[in-house]
C-alpha cells in the first residue's frame, strides 16, 4: 500500500513521520521545501502536485489549514481528483467546516474517490508520539478499512457517523478546549491577584473535578511563560468560526463560544496569533494587571 500525504506543517510533518516508522511506503508534498527534505531523508518520495500524489497513491491524507485550502488541492487544478482513480480513499485530517466535507466529498464520488473527513486534536506533542483523538466520518467499511492507518499516528481512532460528522465531532473538541483554557485563566489570574501562588492552586486542584487534561497541559506553559505554539490562536480562531457558522446553520446558540472568540480576536490584534491558545491568559492578565508566574 502506499500513501500519499500532503500538507507537512506543525502536525502533518510528525504524522507523516509515524506512517513511516510503521513501514508504510508514503510520498509527501507541501510548500515548505525544507519539511518535504526532512519526509525524504527519512525514507519518503517526493511529488510535484496533488494529481501527482493522487496518480500513485491508494490512499490521501490531507493535513491542510482550512476548508479552502483542502477544496483547492482536492478539486482544483492538477488536484486529487484529476489524478485520482476508482476507488482511491482520500482521508482530510484537516479542521475544516462540515459542510465543505460534503461539499468535497460529493465532487470526488463522482469519479468513485471515496473520503473521511477525520480531523484530530491533541496538538504537536500528541502528533509527535502518535497519540492523537482521531474523529471520523463517512461510511463505516471505509472507516475499517483504514482504521490501521489511521491508529498509526493516534491513541484512539472513533467513527462518529456519516461525512462531515468527523469536523463536528472536532469542533466541539474545539469548543470545550477553548472554553476550558479560558476558565482556567480565569482561575490562575484570580489566585494571583488574590496573592496566592498559582503553581500551589494547580497542585491543589488538578486530582479534583476541575482537573483536566487541558490543566495539566497548559497550565504549565503559562506558568513558565512558554507561549511557543502547539496550536496557535490563528488556528483556533480558525476553528472557533467554523464552529459558529455551523452553529447559525443549524439553528445552536453558543454564547461562551462567541466571547472567547471575541478575546482570542483581540490577542490577534495585538500579535499573539502565532502564539499557543494558552495564551489566552494573556487577555485576563491585561485586565487584571498581573502575571501569572511560578
């Protein structure tokens, strides 16, 4: 079997990375001709164009930034599906709007290219050890017969219905995530200005209900001040208005979603979007005129 994978950025080029050392045989393509050198020196190929990819590969992984991006490399010119013959799977591991996954998925199934839209959450540590939450949609056999594959890069793979069930599975990771990474600066601000040490409130917390993996893992880098990026605020933003969109479209109110992205919105505009989403911290900071420290 042999893979074609696209798109080498802060998560693809770690997922790609563990398709190898599982001993698939993968040819990579991305703009970055730095990332695609490093694919080659650990044992991939090379390709030119998605048609180029397509034309040789049984099965496409897509990790690209937003539902443009995957629509153009999937159905536009020298494409996916221009190279792309009956029966080949495309698998979009990208965060894109739900309905742009069915959107793609119905121009490629036209020409019997099959897809799952399978988005991932965990971020850059959990792409390097090949632990990520993979949420899937499309049909249940396809989703089996990629399931070996996908479990290579991943610590749980989860079918969750049809196309397009994958990228709502994912936003609502998205929600709960940004959510929590607001209530626990909240919380970490206000255990500072009250001069107590918010290292000490975290140990004291973290075993109770307020623990979280989202605790354990950001906690940390605002506490150290390591705001380089995991996921980035531009990323989230990103997910945030897909997230919204969708819900406008199907008739769901989330207010909390829409002031959270209302704070990230204001972090960009002051140069923190390339920054990990814990900086979210930073906005409560601003207000409160504090810093949360060790």
């Amino acid at each position: 079997m042999k893979i074609g994978f696209i798109g080498l950025g802060i998560m693809g080029k770690p997922m790609s990375k563990n398709l190898l050392k599982a001993g698939y045989s993968l040819v990579v393509l991305d703009n970055n001709p730095v990332a695609v050198a490093e694919l080659v020196a650990a044992g991939a190929e090379k390709a030119d164009s998605p048609k180029a990819i397509a034309a040789q590969s049984d099965i496409i992984i897509t990790m690209l930034p937003n539902s443009p991006q995957v629509k153009e490399v999937a159905l536009g010119q020298n494409g996916i599906l221009e190279g792309a013959r009956e029966g080949t799977i495309l698998i979009d591991m990208s965060s894109i709007a739900p309905l742009a996954s069915r959107e793609v998925s119905e121009a490629l199934a036209a020409k019997k290219v099959i897809m799952l839209d399978a988005p991932v959450s965990g971020g850059e540590p959990k792409a390097i050890d090949g632990t990520l939450s993979v949420m899937v949609g499309g049909d249940k056999a396809v989703f089996d017969q990629c399931y070996e594959v996908m479990k290579c890069m991943a610590g749980s793979v989860v079918h969750t219905g049809d196309i397009g069930a994958g990228n709502v599975t994912k936003l609502a990771n998205q929600v709960i995530v940004a959510l929590n990474i607001a209530a626990m600066s909240e919380a970490l601000v206000l255990a500072t200005k009250a001069g107590v040490d918010p290292d000490l409130v975290f140990q004291a917390i973290r075993g109770g209900l307020a623990g979280s993996t989202v605790l354990e893992a950001k906690a940390p880098m605002v506490m150290d001040r390591n705001f380089k990026p995991g996921f980035r605020i531009d990323l989230h933003i990103k997910d945030l208005a897909n997230a919204l969109d969708t819900s406008h479209s199907v008739g769901a109110q989330l207010p909390l979603t829409a002031m959270v992205m209302e704070m990230m919105q204001a972090l960009k505009a002051d140069g923190h979007g390339q920054s990990d989403h814990s900086a979210l911290a930073r906005y409560y900071e601003n207000l409160a005129k504090v810093e949360v420290t060790r």
